[in-house]
C-alpha cells in the first residue's frame, strides 16, 4: 500500500497457483489471459480462498 492508500498487484508467489473448485484443478493465469481480451477490461487478478467446505476454494477475481 502507498501513502495513498492505494493497494497494488504485483506479482505472484508461484506461477503455478492453482485452486481446487469441485474437485477440478483451475489456474489462475488462464482465465486473466482470457478476461483481458475484453477491451472493458485494463488489469485482473485472479485469486482463490478456501471456502472451508469438502468443495475446496472459492474463485475471487478484481478487475480493474
């Protein structure tokens, strides 16, 4: 966070994040490829959380 108070991306600990969503496998980096393809569209991040059910974890992206 700057003194601004503005919060910034950037970077990932692993470029190989990847989240358990009702049993599957989803990575993180394919699914911003594709949102940003949309010209609405000038920065995401795709971040995953546990959901703490037996499904796994929970899909949170922030668009910008």
């Amino acid at each position: 966070m700057d003194e601004a108070g503005d919060l910034m991306v950037v970077g990932r600990i692993s470029k190989e994040e990847r989240f358990k969503v009702n049993g599957d496998v989803v990575y993180g980096p394919p699914i911003e490829t594709v949102m940003r393809q949309n010209p609405h569209i000038h920065n995401i991040a795709v971040l995953g959380r546990n959901s703490g059910t037996l499904y796994g974890h929970e899909i949170i992206y922030c668009i910008m």
